[in-house]
C-alpha cells in the first residue's frame, strides 16, 4: 500500500496532543480528493440524476448515503481488524474486493431497476398518458408533442420519490469499499487510543466525499435541467432527453456489470 | 446551435456517457494489510522474544524484492502501479539477502543490551510473514524494538505493532522504538476506543436531536406568527 500524502498528514497530525484543527481541514481536503478519484461511483451519480432527472434533494441524498456508508464500512473493518483478528480470517485485498463485488451487484441491481422502469413506461404509453394529462396540467405544463408524456411520466415517479431506493443503493456502493487512507487514519487512533478522535477525521474525510458528489450531483441535476428546458427548441435535445434515461440506466447496469467482473478478475488473480 | 446547449449537451455527454467507459474500481480501491509486527515472549526461555513481521499488500513485498535486486526492476512501472505475481513471496522469502533486511531493520534490546536475532524458516511469506526470535543475554521482563521495514521504500509506511496483554503501538519514520513490557498488563485499549466511539455517535446524536428540535421550533413560531 502506498499512502498518498493528504493520508500521511492526516496520520502524523493524530498523534498531535489534544484535538488539532488542522487535522480537521486535511480530512476534508482528503476526502474531497479521494471522491475525485477514479472508481467512486460519480459517473454513476452523475448518470442516475440526469437519466432520472433528479432533484438537488436528491443529490444532497446521494452524498449523503456514501458518506454514512463509508464512515459505518471504515468503523466496522478498523474495529474488526485491530480488536478481533479480522486479517487472520481474510486478508484485506480479499475483503475490499468482495466488498466491490458487493458494490457492483448493487449497481447492476440499480441499472436493472431503471432499464425496467423505463421499458415498463414506454411499453404502457396510452395508459401513463391518461394518468399523466391530469397531473401535468395540474403544474400548468404545456402539451403537445409526442415525447412530453415521456417526461411526464418520469416528473410523476419523481413526485412519488420512486428515485429514492436507486440513490439509497448507489450511495451505499459508493461507500461500502473504505478507502485506505480513512483505514490506516482509523486504525492508528485505535492503535494509539485515539478512537474518538480518529473516527471524528474519518467523519470529516465523509464529509469531504459527500460535498464532492454532491457538488457533481448538483451539476448533473443542473444540466439535466437545460436539457429539458431546450427541448422545446432544439430537435437534437428533444431526442436526447428521450434517450438520456435509457441510455443512463443502460450506462449504470454496464458499469454495474464492469464492476463486477473487473473484482472478479483481481479475485481470481488473489487465490 | 447556442453554446450554451453545446455546454449543456457536453455535461449530460459526460454524465451519461463516461458510465459506459472502463470501470476502474479496481485501479481506485484494493488495499492491503498494513504492515505488523507481533511482539511475543517465548513461553520457555525468559531471554528469548519473537518478532513476527508480517507485509501489508501484496505490491509492497514485490517492491522490497525490487530494491533488494531480487526481482525485475521494471516490476514497478515508470506511473508507480507493480506488477505482482504470486510467485515474487517465495522469490523473496527464499533469499538471504531478505533476512538480512529484517535483522537489519527489526533490532531488540533487553537491559540496555542488543539481543541477537535470526529468522525462523520461513513459510508462506505473503500470508503468514515471518518471524525472528531475539535472543538477549540474560531474563527480561521488558524489551525495546525498533522497526525500520519498507520506510526505506518510502517514508510514510506504518507498522501496527501488538505486544503481550493488549498492548499496541504505532511506529513511523521518525518514531521507530516502542518499548514492550512482557509481564505486565496492557492498557486496554479496547474499552478505551469503545468509550471513545460511543461518545462520538452520542455527540452527533445529540446534535442532531438538537438541530431537529431547533428547526421545528422555528417553523413552530413563525407558523404561529402567520396565523396571528
């Protein structure tokens, strides 16, 4: 393991007497940092929000979900490791790799979802019609093109919050396989006897994460918006957000897939 | 085509669009162990203690091979990723060059005394690392050990250290010697750290109790306010 040097910081400011503030600010910046990383679920967020045309609340969510998983899976695995043996049972790669074939089942889990929604909406168009006319014109939305009840179709699962269980199990995925950094942060407050300490900067390392998704979520959710506002005027937008949906759930249950089988390999490649 | 639906057509390109390409997951996460080492006294020799030196990931170990010039310079690639193989442990185990490093890198004393050391057969590397027994020149009950392993390779490598009766210990670049005691008891670090963890999730709790309470109170009064 090679620690990066936001991690290394962290590591020598734990052993500071007292509560050191600047610790506080390099968790931040190392979790920050890390969420930028490859391979944290912020493409898929990205796709989920534009794809399901989410909401800000729903990006505070998802952010939120990653940094709440990533702090649990962090706390369970330093205490596991330091106080009960845990490498005596398995080694970490072995875990963190099986914790990403978790991961990657929940997103084709996800991806899945989505595909079905969309099929499902698209195959019951005359039905999703009706019931959408009353609750478009109740917001004073305009009529008139064929796709406007495609979209009307996913604004009305949107109200119903249908996007919370996929956010809920993307936010988990991208949290569920700690980050070194945080481990090592975590195990050497145990180690010292700083747990408290220790798990405050793995909070703030969380924070640091979700204010990154969040911010890419926002982006998503923003753009998704212009999309949909340009629709009107613009041929090549009216067929992007009809295909944006499908192409974002297709996108996520690949990724989904990827993500499985690239675990996989490297387990293979452990035994 | 305005530019700013080149601009918004560019984010949903990107957003939808890099799902699709190469999930890495595997590049970002992986981990290993980190670096231990076990202090244990031999249950039938007063003068003898065991250092067991266990690696942390399996890159690190083809690394040390590297700088020992056991293996392959170009294993470690010009971006810093290692190509491991599942042979390198044995490759390194194997070679005395090896258990130099680690008497040359774990030293005891007892008594303000070096202890000599030698490594005990080595099996399974990766899996269950190594050992070396110190032999010191008269009974102790306390014995100082310095580790210095793979901080050599780059500074800010760790070492996990567990002694007798709980005891633990961090060593580091500029903190190398921790000295053990071999009778007495640790100080229970575990009752400590959970103490410490449940008075943080108190804290947050509390807090978040509070800030729930605050804002319903808020909406409470100007609710109150609008109806006046």
């Amino acid at each position: 393991m090679n620690p990066g040097s936001l991690s290394d910081r962290l590591q020598d400011l734990i052993h500071a007497p007292g509560v050191a503030p600047l610790a506080f600010v390099f968790a931040f910046l190392a979790g920050a940092g890390h969420a930028l990383a490859p391979g944290h679920g912020k493409t898929l967020a990205a796709a989920y929000l534009a794809g399901s045309r989410g909401r800000i609340r729903d990006a505070a969510w998802l952010g939120g979900s990653v940094a709440a998983m990533h702090t649990v899976s962090v706390l369970v695995i330093g205490v596991a490791w330091t106080f009960f043996s845990l490498s005596d049972l398995i080694r970490m790669e072995q875990l963190t790799t099986w914790l990403q074939i978790a991961a990657g089942l929940l997103v084709l889990g996800t991806g899945l979802w989505m595909l079905r929604r969309h099929l499902r909406g698209s195959h019951s168009h005359s039905h999703s019609h009706d019931h959408d006319h009353g609750h478009d014109h109740g917001h004073g939305h305009d009529h008139g093109h064929g796709h406007d009840h495609d979209r009307g179709h996913t604004r009305h699962h949107q109200h119903d919050g249908g996007q919370r269980p996929g956010l809920f199990l993307l936010g988990v995925s991208g949290g569920l396989t700690p980050s070194p950094a945080a481990f090592l942060v975590l195990a050497t407050g145990l180690f010292l006897g700083r747990a408290g300490f220790a798990l405050l900067l793995v909070l703030t390392f969380g924070a640091g994460m979700a204010v990154v998704l969040f911010g890419i979520g926002v982006l998503a959710v923003a753009g998704s918006t212009l999309v949909t506002r340009n629709a009107r005027t613009h041929a090549t937008l009216r067929l992007a957000t009809r295909f944006t949906p499908m192409l974002a759930a297709g996108g996520i249950t690949a990724f989904g897939a990827g993500m499985i089988a690239v675990a996989a390999v490297h387990l293979a490649a452990l035994a | 085509m305005s530019a700013r639906t080149l601009v918004t057509l560019a984010v949903i390109g990107v957003a939808a669009g890099t799902a699709v390409f190469t999930p890495r997951p595997a590049a970002a996460h992986p981990f290993g162990d980190p670096q231990t080492v076990v202090v244990t006294p031999d249950p039938r020799r007063a003068d003898v203690v065991h250092v067991k030196w266990r690696v942390g990931g399996p890159d690190d170990l083809t690394v040390l091979g590297v700088s020992l010039g056991l293996l392959p310079a170009d294993r470690v690639r010009a971006d810093g990723t290692v190509d491991y193989r599942y042979d390198d442990p044995g490759v390194v185990g194997a070679s005395p060059a090896f258990t130099g490093y680690l008497l040359d890198r774990i030293t005891v004393t007892g008594g303000g005394r070096p202890c000599t050391g030698a490594v005990e057969p080595i099996a399974a590397l990766a899996l269950k690392g190594a050992t070396a027994g110190f032999t010191c020149p008269g009974p102790v009950t306390s014995v100082t050990v310095a580790v210095r392993t793979l901080t050599d390779l780059h500074p800010a490598y760790r070492t996990m250290a567990t002694g007798p009766a709980g005891q633990r210990a961090v060593y580091e670049g500029a903190n190398d010697t921790h000295t053990w005691s071999l009778t007495g008891s640790g100080p229970g670090l575990g009752r400590s750290a959970l103490v410490q963890i449940a008075a943080v999730f108190g804290a947050l709790l509390l807090t978040a109790v509070a800030v729930v309470f605050t804002v319903k109170r808020r909406a409470f009064t100007v609710n109150r306010r609008v109806s006046a």
